[in-house]
C-alpha cells in the first residue's frame, strides 16, 4: 500500500495528473466513511447508517456499497456504476493532514504510484515558477473544505450520541431462499421514536442547526437496503454461491 508524501513544488514540478472516475482502490471496503455532505446525494443509491469508529468513541456515517465484508459491489472494476460518487472519492491522488492542530496548519500529501500521475500527460501541477497551477489551487481548496467538512459531521455525530437518537441495529438481509443470508452487526440508525419524543426546544435546535433534513435523508436511504441486497444476490450468483 503506498505512502503519500508530502507534496513539494521543487520534487514534484514536473508531475502532471490525469483525472480518473476509477474507484478501484477502494474494492475491499464494502462501508465507506462518508460525510453529512453527502447525506443528500447518496440516499438515492445507497443505504447510510453509522458505525462506531475503531475507538469505540465515536460515531461515523458510512454508506453501504456491499454486503459481504470486504467486497465493495460498486468498485470491482473500473467503471463506476452509480451516478452519485462521495466526496472524499475524488480526494486521489491527494490527502490532507493537520500537522498542528492549535495552529490549524494543514499539509497536502501525494500518492506518488497513483497511476494518474505522469510527467508527460495530463495537467500540470505547477507552473514553470514553481507557483501551483490553477488546478492544484483548485484541488487544495477542495481539499481543505473536505477538513472542515470533517469536523462538521464528526460535531453532527457527537450530537445525535449525545441526544441519544442513535439506536444499534443488526441488520439481516436475504434477497432470495436460494441467497446466503447476510447479518450486519455494529450498525446503528436514528431512531423514528426518538425524534418524535423530543421536546419543541431540542427538536427546534436540531432543526436550526440543519439536522433534521440530514437525518431524514438517512431514514430515506434505508429503502436502498434492498437495492444493495438484490445487487449482492447476483454478485453472489455470478460467483457461483449459494445458501
């Protein structure tokens, strides 16, 4: 697996970067962390709940691109095959770091083996001074909003805990008789009841910081459950398994 090094004008000035709609890298990851931005794209298609993170501390969305673990149905070749893609997907073959967080400086990293990288195709990255090309500034911007967006649904996550809408849930899905049974454990959605029982006050705070629409989006995209189950089904028949 590589890795990304810090991005310097004088070592990487000659690279340039073909842009790619190949998500490949990400073919064993069948729950992709995702963010409250892509709350409203990705619930046509996919289901998004939340998982706790590998502390156990916290919460983290996630949409469900497979039911088998370690088998992202959408990823397994290089065409894409849905019309919504999360954000962070179009990050390659970059990354950002906080390297001091009470001064907030950021670091952009690179993938140097990513195959969108060359030094005689596609859009520079830097200009002949040594400035960073109109794309890269572009990309560092994106990149940066990405951080903030981070910490936005991280704070959105900590609120729906601490409100205690969050209820854990195994999902158990079968598409067919003749379909092996799938048991999702550490899944947690919002739970219906919960919001309901809430007071004018907290459901009024909620809705003024923008929650309510994020948390219907979520709700809605549980009917993808079985979209993704039927998608499963026939991965499965493909490969020659059974119940």
């Amino acid at each position: 697996m590589a890795s990304p090094v810090a991005l310097q004008n004088d070592k990487h000035r000659n690279l340039k970067i073909t842009e790619s709609g190949d998500y490949e890298r990400y073919k064993g990851q069948n729950l992709i962390p995702i963010l409250a931005q892509d709350f409203f794209t990705l619930c046509s298609e996919f289901p998004v709940v939340f998982v706790k993170d590998s502390t156990g501390d916290q919460f983290v969305p996630v949409a469900i691109m497979g039911l088998r673990d370690g088998e992202n149905l959408y990823c397994q070749t290089a065409e894409w095959k849905s019309h919504v893609v999360p954000v962070r997907f179009n990050n390659a073959p970059f990354s950002i770091v906080q390297i001091d967080p009470e001064k907030d400086q950021l670091a952009i990293l690179i993938d140097e083996e990513s195959s969108m990288l060359s030094e005689t195709e596609g859009t520079p990255l830097f200009k002949e001074d040594g400035e960073q090309s109109e794309y890269l500034a572009q990309k560092v911007e994106f990149l940066t909003k990405i951080v903030e967006q981070t910490v936005q649904t991280e704070n959105i996550c900590k609120l729906l805990s601490e409100k205690d809408l969050l209820t854990t849930q195994q999902l158990q899905l079968q598409h067919r008789q003749d379909a092996p049974r799938y048991n999702i454990d550490g899944v947690y959605t919002v739970d219906e009841q919960k919001i309901n029982a809430l007071s004018d006050e907290d459901f009024l705070d909620l809705r003024t910081r923008g929650i309510i629409p994020l948390i219907y989006a979520h709700l809605s995209s549980l009917q993808q459950l079985r979209r993704i189950s039927e998608m499963q089904y026939n991965a499965d028949k493909e490969a020659g398994l059974k119940a």
